[in-house]
C-alpha cells in the first residue's frame, strides 16, 4: 500500500474541478459512453493506474459490458470483441497516449474519419488527454 505523497484535489482545487467539469462536458458529447469508458480503460492499463482501472472496470461491468470483452481489451488488436469503431477509438488513444514514440501519424488517425464526425473526434481527442491528466496525477501522487 502506498501513501498519497500530495492531496493535489484539495491543494489544487480551481485546477482539479476544471479537469471535472471538462470530463462532465465529455459525458454530454455525442460520444457513446461505453466507448469513452473503455477508451479510458485502455489508456489506464497502458499508463498503470489501478486507481482509475478499477473505477472504469466497475463503470464498464455496470453498463454491461461483459467481463470477457473487458479481459480481451489489452488485446483487443487480436480480439474479435471489438467493433471497427471501437478498434479506430483504441488505436488513436493508444497512439496519443503514447505520443512520443507515435507521433499520432495518418495512419491512425484517418480510419476514425470513417467511424466518427469531425467533432466527435475532436471530444475524443479531448477525453484521452484529459484521462492521460488524470492518470499521471494519480500515479504520480500515489493515489
């Protein structure tokens, strides 16, 4: 068990809620809602934050998402749970997520044109950088 090094929530608070309120305006997007949860899903499992895997893991079993797609998810490149939709949202958050060593090129980016309106790509771009916030936040601090 480790100890919360810095109780940034309450140290930080105007920032911490505009990170709140941003997720909430996310969950009013056209965005489904399952898709966002398992896009913050896939970032959090890459990122190590147990934290916000078990918050998002409970929020995916509640809509009811079967446990064997949520076990599947870390392969989903070779699961046959995913919809082409869903495989264009992973790899872009994969991608962004992992910016330095992708650069987010055209190659991921372009199948989301087929799957998603200029918006909802741009709402989607939105949400995995708000959860990569979140996730060094938490990891960083030991939350």
């Amino acid at each position: 068990m480790t100890t919360l090094r810095q109780p940034y929530y309450e140290l930080s608070p105007e920032v911490y809620n505009a990170l709140v309120q941003a997720k909430q305006a996310l969950e009013n997007s056209a965005l489904d809602t399952t898709l966002m949860e398992l896009v913050y899903l896939r970032i959090s499992q890459i990122n190590g934050c147990a934290f916000c895997l078990e918050m998002h893991s409970k929020a995916l079993r509640k809509s009811g998402v079967e446990q064997t797609k949520l076990d599947a998810l870390a392969g989903w490149r070779v699961s046959h749970r995913f919809s082409e939709q869903e495989r264009a949202a992973l790899a872009w958050a994969e991608s962004v997520t992992d910016i330095v060593g992708t650069r987010a090129e055209d190659d991921v980016y372009l199948p989301l044109l087929d799957h998603f309106s200029a918006r909802e790509v741009s709402d989607l771009t939105f949400a995995i950088g708000l959860m990569n916030c979140f996730n060094r936040l938490a990891v960083s601090m030991r939350m």
